[in-house]
C-alpha cells in the first residue's frame, strides 16, 4: 500500500485559484488551501481519506495519505492538481480580453476530484442562495453530521450520501435549509451512484457518450434536482469539464459580457454566442475571466445569488 507519492504535474499550477472551487468557504472544515498546500478530506470507492499535498518544487509535489481510502486519494492526487488538464485547442487569441486573462492566469488549471459525492452537496446548497448563505449552511451540515477526519490533521469528513439521503428535510431546516434544497439534496444522494455513472471511465471530459449521446452535464440532468446550472458545476469540479457553462447564474452571464463587450449587463443567450468561438474551453474562458477581468459595475444591492435548479 502506498502511504506517500511524488509527483510532476505537466503545467504550472496556482493551488488558491485552480482548488478554489473545493472550497466552501474560509471556514470549511473539510478542507484547507494554502498557495503551497493543500489539506482535504474525501469519501472515496475505498473508504474515508484525508490527502495531504505540499509543494516541494514549482511543479513537483509530494502526497500524502490517511484512512481506508488512502491509496485512491493518491493515485488520484495529480487529477486533482490539474494533471489532466489538457489546452489543445485552446486559443486565447480570439479576443484580447481573453487573452489577456489567460496571459495574467496562465497557471490556472482545470482540476478534478474524480468523485462526485464531494461536490454534490455544497453545489445544491449554493441554488438560489448567496454564497455566504450557501457557506454557512454547509458549515453547520458538516459540524453537525460529519465525522473527524482520519490523520493527524484536524479536519471533518461530511457525512455520506447513504446519511443524508435518509435524512427527513426538518433536520436541514435545523441547520438553515429550507425544504426545497433539503428534498434535493436527499433525492440527489439516493442516485449517486447514476451520478458517478454520469462520470463513466474512459469518456474525456465534455464528449459525447456512445451509449448516450449526452455530454457528461447532460447526463447529469437526468437525475431531478440537478438542472443545468448544477451539472455544470459538477461536470467541471469532479470531471473536470473544461467547456460546461452554468447558464442560469446570478453573476456570470453579465461578467462574461461585460469582459467581452463592455456593455453592463447581458443574457445567457448572449454569453453562450460570445463564448462561441471558444468552443469545447467556454468554461475554460469563464473561469479566466471570472478571476483577472473586471467586474461589470454594481447598480444594486450587493448579492450574489444563483437559480433554483427545479425537481
């Protein structure tokens, strides 16, 4: 069994901004992100696992792993560090903000998780809320349900797909989630194993299946609750998808445009014909502009609220 691993990942990595998608938020005691570090707690094929990865190198890092789960995390640690990202046919040329964007974020990678389960709940939890809400809630579901996490580190696994999907929606509505995204989540838990289906080895992310003909976000939608916005996220965070768009979001539709056009505001039809031409790295190209483009002025109260995905 392997218990440490070093390993190379191909292109530079930036941890705080290609990881931050993991992370709930500064308090999310199943993770801890540093710009050399990162410490994380997962529920894997195997069991629980804390993976524990340094920077010993600009691209080399070294692993380490604890609990049952330990041997899955580490062979999956460089998925994890965007050793799968892949830039072919990827041209940030096609617009100078873009371009620009690319040239001030070019070590920020498409990561994944590889496992589904990890990403499910806080995504859910982030429909039709803001993100500090969407924070608190899993907080306070984790603190409450999870268990500590194996190692010496003092973090929390979240409690398991199985937990939750038998949980009645008053215990959620406990910790702040109201019944809507209470239903959700348990009816999302008790077809995980259709998620991760969704995720099938050997499909790159974002093609088309043979048995199918669904992209992996479209397969995603099958289950209820997950709508568009929802599978996006998952297909890009544990698929690592680097062409899904969250079409439906509060934010994204009008910072895309406004980088793009430099118009205020804009509709999702407009941002997907602008992310066109970036075809199979729209995703790509949002999270680009997301972190180095200017924001599109505020005209209202500050809030950064997404849809409801609906049943």
């Amino acid at each position: 069994m392997l218990d440490v691993h070093t390993f190379d990942v191909p292109l530079p990595i930036d941890l705080l901004r290609s990881l931050r998608p993991l992370v709930a938020s500064s308090s999310d005691p199943t993770i801890r992100l540093r710009p050399d570090r990162v410490v994380r707690t997962a529920r894997t094929p195997d069991g629980p696992a804390t993976l524990d990865i340094r920077r010993v190198a600009p691209q080399r890092f070294v692993a380490e792993a604890f609990g049952s789960g330990r041997d899955w995390a580490l062979e999956n640690a460089p998925d994890l560090l965007g050793a799968a990202d892949d830039l072919d046919g990827f041209d940030a040329s096609r617009h100078r903000m873009v371009a620009r964007a690319h040239h001030a974020r070019s070590d920020l990678r498409m990561v994944r998780s590889g496992r589904i389960e990890d990403v499910l709940v806080p995504t859910i939890l982030a429909q039709r809320v803001t993100s500090q809400e969407a924070a608190r809630s899993w907080t306070r579901l984790v603190t409450a349900w999870g268990r500590p996490a194996p190692g010496p580190i003092p973090l929390r696994l979240p409690p398991s797909a199985g937990e939750l999907a038998t949980r009645p929606y008053w215990d959620f509505h406990r910790l702040g989630v109201e019944r809507s995204r209470a239903e959700r989540i348990a009816v999302a838990c008790r077809n995980l194993d259709v998620l991760q289906a969704a995720m099938a080895p050997g499909l790159h992310p974002g093609d088309v299946t043979e048995t199918a003909g669904l992209t992996v976000a479209e397969r995603l939608t099958r289950v209820p609750g997950i709508g568009p916005w929802t599978a996006a996220l998952l297909a890009r965070t544990a698929a690592g998808d680097p062409d899904t768009v969250e079409v439906g979001d509060y934010n994204t539709k009008d910072h895309v445009v406004h980088a793009l056009t430099g118009r205020p505001r804009g509709s999702d039809e407009e941002m997907l014909g602008l992310l066109e031409p970036f075809a199979g790295h729209r995703g790509r190209v949002i999270r680009l502009l997301l972190s180095a483009a200017p924001r599109p002025p505020r005209f209202g109260p500050r809030r950064r609220a997404v849809p409801v995905d609906r049943l």
